[in-house]
C-alpha cells in the first residue's frame, strides 16, 4: 500500500480532523454561575470586612464594589480532537479568562447573563455572541436580541442557537475555575 493510502486510513481511523481534511461537527461545553469571584476578595463576609466602618457604610461600599467590579472565571480547555463552542453564562458581570492548550480549536463563544458579560483568552477569528440584558463591552461581538442564564441547568436556548446538543454543563452558584477535557459529561462543581 502507498504511504499516501497508509497516512489517509490512519487520519480517518483516528477521526484526527485538525489536518483540514475532514470536518467534523463542533461540540458544545457550557458553563453557568451566578456570579465569578472576585479577584482582591478573600471570601469573608461583607460585614467581616468593615473594620473601622460603621455597618451601614460598609454595606454600601460593598454593595457599589459589586456592580463595579466584574467577577472572574478562569476556564481550562484541552480538547484537540474537534472543534468547540463554548457558552458561558452569569446573572452578575462576569469576566471569563479561557486558558486553552496548545491545539484546541475555539469556533464559537456563546456569552449569556442579565449583567454584562466579558471574555479574553480567545483567537480574534473566534466567532462571539453575546445574549444580555445589559449590552455587554465587547467590540467584535454579535448582541443577540434575547438574554438567558443558568447555574442550575443547561439554558435550553443553547440547543436552539447552536443546533446542536450540549455535550457537558457544569455549574455552580460562585465560579471560580472550571475545566474542559476529553471524556468530560456533567459536573455541578468547580474549584
């Protein structure tokens, strides 16, 4: 057999598409949290933190801390066997910072939440669409005219827009890292 057969049959039998000669179609992987955490908070209670304040001044500066200040979810992501779309969902403002691995290929992000939602870590080529009931800051992404979030559940909103089942979901009230591997089903916990 010809070496050109020999690397063709090796290619199909290991369903390896990232040589561009097969497409595959992507997989979806959510995540849903109420809320990131924030990155200077040391996960005490407001009231903990008021020292010399007096309660109801506190309350107040943590209160407008809160809108201020977008929580953070930092995402793992290590599949290389076929492309992902990745959706992401919060009621409060919500930066996502993706780490991916050399390999993995980002098609699509799907950002959902009430507040504004915020993502880094992504190839500029990377499709991005955002469904929020705040416009969320982000100047190359698609404003869809819904908005959606979950912690507790995969949005069923998901399926419609990708067309496709979601594949994993992983959720948590307060998210602080989550991650994305082969082999990955349902999870309701992150670090």
């Amino acid at each position: 057999m010809n070496k050109f057969l020999v690397t063709l049959l090796v290619l199909i039998l290991s369903g390896c598409s990232s040589f561009g000669l097969f497409k595959t179609n992507p997989e979806v992987h959510a995540i849903g949290v109420y809320e990131g955490t924030d990155p200077e908070d040391d996960d005490r209670p407001w009231h903990a933190k008021c020292e010399s304040q007096d309660m109801l001044s506190c309350h107040r500066k943590m209160t407008q801390r809160k809108r201020d200040v977008a929580g953070q979810v930092v995402i793992n992501v290590s599949i290389t066997e076929r492309p992902l779309i990745l959706a992401f969902t919060a009621y409060d403002k919500t930066n996502w910072i993706v780490k991916a691995e050399e390999g993995v290929v980002i098609e699509r992000v799907i950002l959902g939440g009430y507040h504004a939602q915020s993502i880094e870590g992504v190839p500029k080529e990377t499709s991005i669409e955002v469904y929020t009931y705040d416009s969320s800051p982000c100047p190359r992404c698609y404003q869809g005219n819904e908005y959606f979030y979950s912690y507790k559940s995969v949005p069923p909103q998901l399926s419609k827009i990708t067309g496709l089942p979601v594949e994993s979901w992983q959720g948590k009230y307060r998210g602080q890292e989550f991650s994305i591997f082969t082999g990955i089903k349902e999870s309701s916990g992150s670090k």
